[in-house]
C-alpha cells in the first residue's frame, strides 16, 4: 500500500515532530547499558579521571579478573537464583494454572466465592509488618524457601488464566467427563495443551519476577550462601567495604582496588544473561502483553 | 466478574454431596487458597497489632491494648502528611507522564512502515523493561554520582560545575520520573500499539481516500479510538495513588537519609522500619493506614470505571 511512492507534506511533518522524540527516547533507553558495559572495560585511572565512558580510551580487563579471581560468591548467587527462578516458576505456573482452570469450571457451585477469595487480596493486604511476621515464624528466616514460597500465587496470573480457559469450549471438559476422566485429568491432558499461550505468558513474567527479585533476600537471609544474585549485586555495589572484601579475597592490594569498574562490570555479570536472551524473548512478552490487554 | 446468570445452570444438591462430586476440584484449588491464607489472610489478621504494644513475651494475643497510640505518633510527627503526599504526588506525575508519552509513542512507532526500524525502535525502548530495580539503581548511580558520574563529566566538559546529585532532595523528583518512565514506558507502549493495531484498517482508508490527513486520522481515528483503554488505565493507575513503588524508590534513591524529604514514600518508610523491627506496632499502624487508604480509593476508582465503560470495570 505504501510502497515507493512521493511523501505527501502532511507525513513529512509528522515525521518531522514525532520521529525525533521517538528515536532520541530509544536512545537513551539503550545508552545506559552502553554505558555500564563500556565502563567495565575501562582502567580505574580513567573513570577517576575522565568518568565513565561509552568506549573506554584504554580496553582492560582488569575489573573482571578482581571479580573472577575468586568468582566463588558470584557463581553461588547465581546458583540460588537460577534455583528459585526455575522452581518458583515452574510450581507458580502450574498452581496458577490449574486455580484459574477450576474457578472457570462452570458447573462448580462454589467458584464465585472462591473467585472472590483470591480477588480481595489485591484490594485490601495486611501489609508489610505482618506479612513479614508470618513468614518468619514459619521459619523461613535464612531459608531458600523465604525466596520462593511467599511469591508463588500471583492473583493477576488467575485472572489472566480465568480470562484464557474461558475461551475454551466447555463443551471439551464436559464431553471428556462423560467419557469418564477424572477432573484432574481433563486439567492435564485437555486444558493444559490447549493453553500454551497462557503458560508462555504467565511462565516468563514469572521467571521475570524471580530473576529480578532482591528484597526478599533482603529481609529474610543473611546467610550469605543463600544471596540472590540481584541482592548481591545491591549489596556490592551499595557496600564498599564488601566490594574490598571480595578484591582482598584474590589479594589485590586495597589501593588499587577498581572500585568503580567492578561496580560497572558486577552489573554486566548480573544482567548479561538477559541481555542475551532478550532479542529471543521479547516477542513473546509482547504477545503476553497483547493477550493480557484484550482479556485482562 | 460479578455473578452473572450461567449459562449453564449446576443442579442443586446439598453440601455435602456437592463436597464429596467435587472433590477433585477443590484438591486442586488447595494450594493456592492455603498459600493466600497464610501470606494475606493471616497477616490481614495480624494487622490487630497496629492497636496493640507488641512485646514478644505476651505474644500477638497478650500485648496490650493501646487504642490509636500507634496513629498517633505516625500523624504527629509530621511523616504520615510528608509519606503520604510524596507517594501520591509521585504517582500523580508517574501517570501524567508515562500515559502521555505512552500513547504518543505507541501512535508514532504505528507510522513507521520499516519494519525492520520499527521492531528495533520497539525493541530499544521494550529493553529497561526486563533488567532488576538493582541495575537501575547502579545505572542511576553511574549518571549521576559526584565524582565519576557521566552527567558531572558533561557538565564539567562544558564548563558548569559539578552537582552532587545524591546531597540536594530538589532535583530527585524529576530524576525519579524519569527513571519510571525510562523502566516502564515500553510496556505501555506495546499495550497501547496494540489497541491502535486493533482498529478496523478499512477505516483509515476511507478516511485517507477521503482526503484527511494523518493530523486528522491521528485526532479523529486513533485518538478516539484509545480514549476508553486511556481512561480505564488512568483510573486503575488512580486507584493505587497511595501505593509507592518500593522497588523504584528504594534502589534508585538508596538509603539516603539527606533525600528524605524529597524521596520517601509510605512503602519506602515502612520498608526501613520493617528491616528495623524495632517498634512493631507502629510499623504495623502505618501499614494498615496505607492499605486503608488503598481500599477506599480503589472502590472509588473502580466505581467511576464502572459508570464510564461497565467491561473495564474490576469488579
């Protein structure tokens, strides 16, 4: 339809206004992770000197080495949240999932009340000081648990499931009871399958919490065996002396730590595997977002 | 949500058979209801302590009782006016802003007919969307820090001189605003792309056919065509007015008492007293004053919503 031909006036003025801001907006989106990844390869004397650059002026590796010489509490971090974000995201997904299913269950009496049940949790909580209270006297102090366990139903995630399951024919749960399966059963083999989409969607905003989450670590583990990596990374980069730590740890001497670097080049660590994976997801996220738009 | 008539109609039997022909079902909702009653209907619960002086000898049910003590030291030491009116303030200029830029951006990316161009620009602003508060926080850190700071490093180049961002509270409101539009703009802007891919592209040929120009399909198709989606987002975003985002606050502002003024929300404050543990039935007071807070203007935004557009509505 637009193919090769004369721009008319009225386009070339809304180019004119809109592109810019438009483009100048992606920019800056993306600079900062320029930015934060140029400045990890730079040396501590120039960012002392000059700041922090897009392309250092002398390409080092400096920062790296400090951190990989004794990579021991990175690697662990990373151990416990690819844990939590695998686990957490698998179980949230599927109690999600089959909550959502059963609410939609049209021939079960008692849905609205348990619709509601979920649904007043997003209007009224208890709030912070209590939540905290609980989980700590169910002894998720200093547990793997504390990072997984109070995260794992996501109430918007059953609206989003109710929304999806919905659109399938109930006529598919009630032929397949007459065949004799049992409700379960009809879950798992007939409504699972057909609702990939609504996994994928749930499934990756879910990792996405996971990954992304710090402030559980933060109240309830000071075992520093069990630190999220984003915790972590918080902790480091809001804690000199812990940063020191880690550099004395591979016998650097104090001075000539390269504070700042490291900082640049521990965000790097911490977010490199979803800057890897994003151009593969995204579309996917896009798609959620889309389906959650029109059903939400 | 409400109850609508079903179409299909359940027989009606007792409870307990009902109890017993269900039973799978219910297995199946088990985990979920157990997990929400203890993680939000037990500490609804425990929020009695916000009339309480809890000691850890006497437990929830012994402390004594002490009626709106804890209230009151909340409002007379002038943070419950100063929490409260930042975090609505903020969320006031959060809402402006991104829906603004939002829909301006979602109606410029849909004319760009590269489609190469068009999923890199989206891509670009999609990005922040997906990294943790923590790395914005040391992105903030790396712009505007005094020494080494990229923003300082400009300013110095261009003869200024240095800001210390981190020491002057005036200058944070209009930081933070950009950092929540930097984060979340993207994901607003696929939502709303999404509604403008949605309209019926007959009608932007005719009106093209008809000789109007992309001004007026932009005002009288496009605009008109997002105003109930635009609404409906603004009212719900209303409705958690006096909800903060802890995450944005409390990584991009840090801990830094100097900024107080100018940064703290209700979430931020009750975070630091949480950590702190120190008077608990107070921390629990001004929770529940937020929840409160938070209760009342949902039901109001929700009944607004559902006088203006009845599928918006939340409930």
């Amino acid at each position: 339809m637009k193919k090769n031909r004369k721009l008319p006036k009225d386009e070339i003025l809304f180019r004119v206004i809109g592109y810019p801001p438009l483009f100048l907006f992606a920019l800056i989106c993306v600079l900062p992770f320029i930015l934060v990844i140029g400045s990890s390869f730079a040396s501590e004397k120039e960012i002392m000197v000059h700041g922090y650059s897009l392309i250092p002026r002398q390409f080092t590796l400096e920062s790296y080495k400090t951190i990989f010489q004794n990579p021991e509490s990175i690697l662990r971090a990373y151990g416990v949240t690819i844990f939590i974000t695998i686990v957490g995201t698998v179980v949230s997904t599927f109690i999600c999932m089959m909550t959502g299913y059963v609410l939609m269950r049209k021939d079960f009496r008692w849905r609205n009340r348990f619709s509601f049940y979920f649904f007043f949790t997003t209007l009224f909580s208890g709030g912070m000081m209590p939540w905290y209270m609980v989980c700590v006297n169910l002894g998720l102090k200093d547990s793997i648990l504390a990072l997984i366990v109070p995260s794992l139903v996501s109430v918007w995630n059953i609206i989003l499931v109710k929304g999806f399951v919905g659109g399938i024919p109930y006529e598919i749960t009630e032929s397949a009871k007459i065949d004799g399966a049992g409700d379960f059963q009809i879950f798992v083999r007939l409504i699972w399958p057909l609702s990939t989409p609504v996994i994928a969607t749930i499934g990756l905003f879910t990792a996405l919490g996971f990954w992304n989450s710090w402030y559980n670590t933060m109240l309830f583990i000071n075992d520093s065996n069990l630190y999220s990596l984003q915790y972590l990374l918080y902790k480091l980069i809001n804690d000199a002396q812990a940063l020191k730590q880690i550099a004395a740890e591979s016998n650097e001497i104090i001075e000539t730590v390269p504070i700042e670097s490291m900082k640049m080049a521990l965000t790097v660590v911490v977010t490199g595997p979803i800057l890897l994976l994003y151009p593969f997801v995204q579309r996917y996220f896009i798609k959620g977002l889309t389906l959650g738009a029109v059903k939400g | 949500m409400k109850t609508k008539q079903p179409a299909y109609k359940p027989k009606k039997t007792s409870f307990f058979r009902e109890l017993y022909l269900r039973r799978t079902l219910l297995l199946m909702l088990v985990p979920a209801v157990v997990l929400v009653f203890i993680f939000n209907y037990v500490p609804m619960g425990g929020a009695i302590l916000a009339f309480k002086k809890f000691n850890y000898r006497d437990g929830i049910w012994g402390s004594p009782w002490v009626g709106l003590k804890n209230f009151q030291f909340f409002f007379k030491s002038g943070k419950a006016a100063m929490v409260t009116r930042n975090t609505a303030l903020y969320n006031i200029a959060f809402i402006i802003t991104s829906t603004f830029l939002e829909v301006f951006f979602a109606i410029v990316l849909n004319e760009i007919y590269q489609k190469k161009l068009k999923k890199l620009v989206q891509s670009f602003i999609f990005l922040p969307y997906f990294i943790s508060w923590v790395v914005v926080g040391s992105i903030a850190y790396s712009l505007l820090n005094y020494e080494t700071g990229t923003l300082n490093s400009i300013l110095t180049s261009l003869g200024f001189d240095r800001i210390n961002f981190y020491s002057k509270g005036g200058y944070w409101p209009f930081i933070i605003v950009i950092f929540n539009a930097w984060k979340g703009v993207g994901y607003g802007m696929v939502v709303y792309l999404a509604s403008i891919v949605g309209i019926d592209g007959s009608i932007m040929e005719a009106a093209e056919i008809d000789g109007a120009n992309i001004f007026q399909r932009v005002r009288y198709i496009t605009i008109p065509s997002l105003t109930s989606t635009i609404i409906t987002l603004t009212l719900l975003a209303l409705g958690k007015v006096f909800r903060g985002n802890l995450d944005l606050f409390y990584q991009v502002v840090g801990q830094n008492g100097m900024l107080f003024n100018y940064t703290d929300v209700i979430d931020t404050y009750v975070f630091r007293l949480t950590l702190k543990a120190s008077d608990i039935g107070q921390t629990v007071a001004i929770g529940l004053y937020q929840s409160v807070l938070c209760f009342i203007t949902i039901l109001i935004a929700n009944w607004v919503v559902k006088r203006k557009n009845e599928d918006y509505s939340l409930f």
